[in-house]
C-alpha cells in the first residue's frame, strides 16, 4: 500500500525569472537615481562656494570702510601653506584677517571651500576673488571694479589651486577674458 501526501512537496521561492526582473528594475532605478544625486551634491557644493564668496565681499566692505582700501593679500603659495584660503593683511599694522585656521579674525568658510584674493599691490582700490569646492562644479569669481559674480566650469574633486584657475586684481573687469561668463 503506497501512503500518498495530501501536501504538495513543492519549496516556496523565488524563480530566476523573477530574480532577474528584480534585479533588472533595481539597476534602471540606480543608473537613473545616482547621477541625479551627485548633481545635487555637486549644486550644493556650489552654493557653499558662492555663499562664501558674497561673506568675502561682505570682508572686503569692512576693509574698504575701515582703511579707505581693501586687504591686501599673500600669494597663492603662502595661502596653500596656511590652509584653506588666503592671508588678509590690514594695510598699517599687518593685522591678519583670515581664512586660514589660524588666523587672528576668523571669517568661517564652508568646509571644503578653497578661494584665492587679490589686490590692487600699488594703492588696495581694488581687489578679484575666485573660490570653489572641492567637489563642486563651478569656479566663481567677484571682482570690485564691476562687482560682478563670474563662473567658468570646475571639475568635481580638484582643489582651486589644482585647476589652474588664477586670480589678479588690475583697474577694470579682471573676468572679462579666458572663457568666465556673468553668473
């Protein structure tokens, strides 16, 4: 006599039809999300550099109203060795006002921001900044003499100083050549 099972045998789970669907849904939700989501990063990475840069001019307003001219700045190279940013120096008593960590006036910089300043060597009337993130997009520059906010691309991942990007300060729109179009 044979015993049947009223029970199916049969182990629940998925097919590999299934698995594969799953998986294929999964991947086209990815290849669409993560880029959408590094752009978003990267947008707010540029919004901390330009945020940054209006506080600069908001500092070199005060400078301006204090000394009758603007900071005067150290070169790119004596900001690389004091971190990020570069060294304010007020024009009698070579008080440093910063963006460097250890500077005497601390002026807070998003972290990951990078800027360079420049002015005017003969009489501090005028002054050009470039800055940007780390991981941002964009480079954006202001310049006194037309008080105008600037940008030219930037790659995600290279510091300003990397990019090439330089900044001088002469009489006129320092921004007007070498591809920086109005923000």
């Amino acid at each position: 006599m044979m015993c049947v099972s009223s029970k199916n045998n049969k182990i629940g789970g998925f097919s590999l039809i299934e698995l594969v669907i799953v998986v294929f849904i999964l991947s086209v939700l990815a290849a669409v999300a993560i880029p959408k989501y590094r752009e978003l990063v990267a947008r707010a990475d540029n919004g901390a550099a330009l945020a940054d840069l209006g506080q600069h001019c908001k500092l070199e307003a005060a400078f301006m109203g204090d000394f009758s001219q603007y900071g005067r700045t150290n070169n790119a190279a004596a900001a690389a060795a004091h971190g990020v940013g570069a060294i304010l120096i007020g024009p009698a008593d070579n008080t440093m006002v910063i963006a460097c960590p250890d500077g005497y006036v601390r002026v807070g910089l998003s972290s990951g921001v990078h800027f360079l300043s420049n002015t005017q060597a003969a009489n501090g009337s005028g002054f050009s900044a470039i800055f940007k993130h780390v991981s941002g997009t964009r480079i954006y520059g202001v310049d006194s003499d037309t008080f105008g906010i600037f940008q030219i691309p930037g790659v995600s991942g290279q510091t300003l100083l990397a990019s090439g990007a330089n900044v001088a300060s002469t009489a006129g729109d320092d921004f007007s050549a070498a591809g920086w179009q109005h923000f």
